[in-house]
C-alpha cells in the first residue's frame, strides 16, 4: 500500500507539503503542546505542523458543532507603520484601505503585473493606541495576515514596493491561534469577556491574565470564530485554557482543509497562484470601486478588463457523485476527453457526506447545474457545478 | 489459518490455494477515516505487487498491492457501502478481496505476524 498521486502534471504544491522552500524545518510556539495532545506532526509550509488528533472526520464534526482550536502561527504576522501606510499599500492591494476604520478588517490579495495572485490576506487597521506599535498616536498601523508558506516571498516583494517612510515587521515571536465553530463564543467569552462584542470582520485588543491578545472575529471554516494573536511564550498555557472548556478540542490541519473547502473559501498555492487573477478566482468582493475606477493598483489593467469582458476560465464549486473524492490535480474534461480545466482542491466533505471539489472551468460551464467529466488516474468521474458554499456561512454580523 | 503481511501493509490468510487479503490495522491508523475502496472484480489476474484496488481517506488516495499473483474470485461488496469497516475491523470485515493463488511459493517472501509487528515497531 502507498500513497498514489492524482494523474495532473505538475501539480503546484507551494502551501504543501513543505512549503517549497529549502529552509530547514521550524517548530511552531506549541509544538510540545501539540505532541503531547497527539498530534501527527507532518511538514506543512517549513513547519511541522498536526494534521490530525483524534482523526479528520471527527474533528471536522466537532468544529461544525462546537468549537475547534487551531494553531495557526505558521502564517505570517505582519505590522506596518508609518505615515500614509493605507496608501502605500493601496498600491499594491486592490481593496479600499484608506477607507478601513480601526480595528476593521478586509479580505485583500497582494497582486503582481499581470494581475495574478501573489497572496491572499487579511488586512485591519490597528487602533492609534496599538498593540504592536508604540502608539505613539500619529503613526498609523496596519497589521496583516499572510499564508506560511509565502510569507518570506511576501516580505521580500512588499520591501521592493513600499516606500522607505513606511516600517515593515515580522511578528514572529507572536503565535495565532484560531477557535471556529458555533460555541467559539462562548468559551472565549469565559476567558476573555467583551469578545461576544465583536462582529464579523472586526478586531480588537483584548487581555487574558495579564497577556495582551489581539483578537479578529473571523476565520477560515465558515463558522462563527476567532483568530487570536497572542505572545508565542504564553501560547501553550492560553490553549490549555482554551481546551479546558468543555466546547473546545484542538483541531488539526485536516479538518481546517475539508472545513474551509466546504465553506467554498480558497486556499492559496492551490485554488490561487500567480496565474490566476481575482475575476478567474471569483474573488471580485475584494475589488474596491473605488480602486476598479481608478485602475491605480498593480495588475489593474488586466484585472479591469476582464471584470468588463469576462474571464476565460472561472474558479466554480462541483459535487462530484459517487463516493470516491476526486482531488487536487484531477482534470476536467470535454467530450473529447481533452482537457479543458483543472480540480485544485477536492475531498469528500464530512458535513455533506460525499466528495466535493473545487475546480476551473470554462467560463461558458460555470453556471450552477452545469454536469462536467472529471478525469483521475484513468477513471472517469460526473460532477455538477455547484453555487459556493457547500455549507452555508455562519458568520456574525 | 496462517497470516501473511507484507512491508506495504497489505495482510493475506490463506486457506488452501484462497487468500483474503487486506490492510493492516498499523496501515488504517496511518490512513486515518476511509470514506471509500475500490476492490478489483472476480476475474481479474494481478501478477505479484500490481495495483489491485484504491483505497482512499479523507485526506489522501492509496493503493493497495497484491501481495501474490493471482486470479480474483470476490471483491468484498460491503466495503462499497462502508468503506468505514476498513477502520473498524482492518483485519476481519474490512477485507479487500479474495483470490485464487497461483504460485503458492509467492508466500515465502512475505512476512508472519511477529515479523510484521516487529517490522511496525521499528517505522
């Protein structure tokens, strides 16, 4: 017995397994936490990571119907300071960051010429008073959550942009940890009170026993949730205290995978790459107005004209039938059994109880009830796009 | 009964010149939750070590080898409906198929449950 790959040439693998980086493997802020827990560790993104604890279906199931804690300090926590920081960074991103209120928080992509997709990324707009920074009051602050496995690329290619003016840090010694699911409130709230204050898309700082935590109500599951930024060495006893609460168990990299593939959200080196543009990736909320009229944003033109034109080949969701899961680097195919698209994520779906996937297609076959062939590893599957999400959002707004 | 395991996990009891063959219970915990199998049809002849079925987990496909050569007399159908057996009984319901030997000398290079254990131990 042996794992087998799906029948797809050169399938990217940039976010997995290892990151495609040659740096040596890092451990994350609570590795020993997660090892005593009995996490399977595998490499993901430079770092060994747990893929799973108690086995992916459970923790899945557990997360949609209680709350799961996930760490996820392998991303990269990034702060910006500096007078005209919102601009600077408009340059580079397609959303309206001028416009971001404090502790307001946007979905954004870091874009290259072309228009492709360098990154996807959270954006907020820090409070005058912190945290991260002095708070001195006239430098405004930005802090930013990249993916692990391009956060170096990420750096590197925001040094060249930004201006001299504007201080750009790693915040590595802080880890972040998720808790998704429908009573990640109420177990957060038990440790840190005001946290239910919070609505989808906003962020603010908060204190556990004496550690400041800055805390987002967002996430990556479709769930009601949160993401918490808190110092790498007080991680392991605020997740003790977190997995103290009868809601909450920690959850491996499996289930935040099949979970954000049945909320339909994207995940970069896989669904996003630097071929593809936002308009393909149907990511079209994370282009501002304001900016789309402007085209003042790297990549603008491209992406613009084909927001008007149409893309070639748009990011759908499939229902694949049958039980066998049909994965990443499978292809679709037309009548004549020639390629005419790609599966970029794929697995079977807990919630659903069948395999699901993502996938590019014609733009002419992305209309939902559209029936397409599936080709993997020279079998023949029937999928039918579906609208995304799998499973409806549950955010708090 | 003997049972026969190999370094890729699979398992085979024989009885006469008909094995049954499986997957270990070291390789289901590996795989983690099974959500489907495909087991070769009666008739199909596999040579010693080609691809006879797929068996796949939430997070990945694998294939299974066949441990000897042979012609398959039975898929085990139950897995269709739950691939699940796999994990709950790898090395009972959870067999894969069955197959007529051709070449009982095939067993000598396979490994018996103590060798295999110990093998386990040592990954």
């Amino acid at each position: 017995m042996s794992e087998t790959m799906t029948e797809a040439r050169d399938v990217e693998l940039s976010g997995d397994p290892d990151g495609g980086e040659d740096a040596p493997i890092q451990l994350l802020p609570l590795d020993a936490w997660h090892r005593a827990r009995g996490g399977r560790m595998v490499p993901f993104a430079g770092y060994e990571m747990p893929v799973q604890y108690d086995g992916i279906m459970a923790e899945h199931l557990w997360t949609r119907e209680h709350a799961g804690l996930f760490d996820v300090s392998h991303m990269g926590q990034l702060l910006f300071t500096g007078a005209g920081v919102d601009q600077s960074l408009e340059a580079v991103l397609p959303g309206d960051i001028k416009g971001l209120g404090e502790g307001r928080m946007r979905y954004s992509l870091l874009l290259n010429d072309d228009g492709g997709i360098v990154d996807d990324l959270m954006v907020t707009r820090l409070p005058a008073t912190g945290p991260f920074h002095d708070g001195e009051g006239e430098a405004p602050a930005i802090y930013m959550v990249v993916n692990g496995a391009t956060k170096y690329d990420d750096i590197g290619y925001l040094l060249d942009v930004l201006p001299d003016a504007i201080t750009m840090s790693l915040l590595d010694e802080q880890a972040l940890l998720a808790l998704q699911g429908p009573e990640a409130v109420t177990a957060l709230a038990r440790l840190v009170p005001g946290v239910d204050r919070l609505v989808f898309m906003t962020a603010g700082a908060f204190e556990w026993n004496g550690t400041p935590l800055w805390i987002s109500r967002s996430g990556y599951t479709g769930e009601d949730g949160f993401e918490i930024s808190i110092p790498g060495d007080v991680a392991a006893a605020f997740a003790d205290a977190l997995t103290e609460q009868p809601e909450v168990k920690p959850i491996g990299l499996g289930a935040r995978d099949s979970l954000r593939l049945e909320a339909g959200l994207p995940l970069y080196g896989h669904d996003l790459d630097p071929d593809t543009t936002p308009v393909m990736a149907d990511l079209g909320f994370a282009l501002a107005k304001r900016r789309r009229e402007a085209k003042d944003f790297v990549g603008a033109e491209r992406i613009v004209s084909e927001r008007e034109n149409g893309p070639a080949t748009k990011r759908v969701g499939l229902m694949v039938e049958g039980r066998q899961p049909v994965r990443e680097g499978a292809l679709v195919v037309g009548d004549d059994r020639v390629e005419i698209g790609r599966v970029t994520s794929g697995g079977f779906a807990p919630t659903i109880g069948a395999p699901i996937a993502m996938a590019y297609v014609p733009a002419a076959l992305a209309v939902p009830g559209t029936v397409v062939t599936l080709a993997q590893r020279g079998k023949l599957h029937r999928a039918t796009v579906a609208a995304m999400p799998f499973v409806p959002h549950r955010y708090v707004r | 009964m003997p049972r026969y395991f190999t370094e890729d996990h699979e398992w085979i009891d024989v009885d006469g010149d008909v094995g049954t063959v499986g997957i270990s219970d070291y390789a289901q915990q590996q795989l983690g939750d099974i959500v489907f199998v495909d087991v070769p049809a009666a008739g199909r002849r596999f040579a010693k070590g080609d691809e006879a079925a797929t068996v796949e987990s939430v997070k990945a496909a694998s294939d299974v080898y066949c441990p000897v050569a042979g012609t398959v007399v039975e898929g085990n159908a139950a897995l269709e409906d739950e691939p699940a057996l796999v994990n709950s009984d790898p090395e009972g319901e959870g067999w894969f198929f069955k197959l007529t030997l051709a070449d009982t000398g095939d067993l000598e290079d396979l490994m018996d449950e103590t060798a295999y254990e110990a093998f386990v131990a040592k990954l």
